[in-house]
C-alpha cells in the first residue's frame, strides 16, 4: 500500500519490499519458499477489543507464539474480543490476513494501543504486511521502533 511506503519514507525507514501471492496465515507462508529469505522475526498480529468496543489493542507476537486472550485481557486489566471486520476497515484501514502495525498510520484517532512481544521489539529485523497480503515489508528492528515511537498511539513491551 503505497501510503504506508510514503510514510516509511517521509520517517527516513528503509525497507525491503518482497511481492507474494495472497497469505493469510504464518502457516500460508511456509508454503512459498522465496520468502524464507526475508530476515528477521516473522510474526502474528491481532487486533483485539474490549467488550464495549472503546479500547483496541494490537497484538504483536511471534509467528510461534499462541495469543492467550486471557492472559492478554489481565495485562490491560479488560476482557478482550477479536474486533471484527468493520473495526479492522474503519481503524486501520484493512481486512484479515493482512492486519499490520502499519495499519496504524490510519488510526487518526490513536485508538489502538500497541502490545509488542519483546522478541519482536529486540529483534535485527522484523517484516509485516503494507496491509495487503500480497505484499511484505522487511524492515531493521530499530526502524520499527523508531516508526512506532513516530506514532502517538500508547505501547507496552510485553
């Protein structure tokens, strides 16, 4: 998505953009070969809610990694949900299978606060989807902390 590179750029983050037919899941990517090239941690990312629809939170675990709501929920001390379809289109400007902390530039309200699994945050390098998933971007692990830190959406290392 060409917004999401304009602003990697505007941030001064280089990336390494690799093209890909549609993936949905970690498991879909195991299926293409040409990407196991792409460096770094791969990962999960999951936007959840409250039950009233108020707080959102992006997940962002590694690919091995199982979300346990219920732990998730006692960290930000709320019962949380999967957002649905309508959350993902109206707050970070895409669909499953494509979800994205770049997906945050979009959320003008700074609804979501971000949860990012340590591993990720530490890692050399990371990769996401520009939100479409036929599309993933590698980035250096600094620069996703430096692209999250140009956001003013709420982050905890967990």
């Amino acid at each position: 998505m060409q917004e999401i590179k304009d602003y990697l750029s505007k941030e001064d983050i280089d990336y390494k953009a690799f093209e890909h037919p549609p993936v949905f899941t970690c498991e879909d990517v195991k299926q293409h070969k040409h990407l196991k090239k792409i460096r770094g941690v791969h990962s999960k990312n999951l936007l959840l809610k409250d039950k009233k629809s108020r707080n959102f939170y992006l997940v962002i675990i590694p690919e091995n990694k199982r979300a346990n709501l219920k732990e998730l929920s006692l960290r930000v001390n709320k019962k949380l949900k999967f957002a649905n379809e309508d959350d993902l289109k109206n707050i970070l400007n895409t669909d499953t299978g494509a979800v994205s902390p770049f997906g945050l530039i979009f959320d003008k309200d700074k609804k979501t606060e971000v949860l990012v699994d340590k591993k990720i945050w530490y890692s050399d390098f990371v990769s996401f989807h520009p939100n479409i998933n036929t599309e993933t971007l590698e980035i250096k692990g600094k620069d996703f902390q430096k692209f999250i830190k140009s956001l003013d959406n709420k982050k905890r290392i967990i």
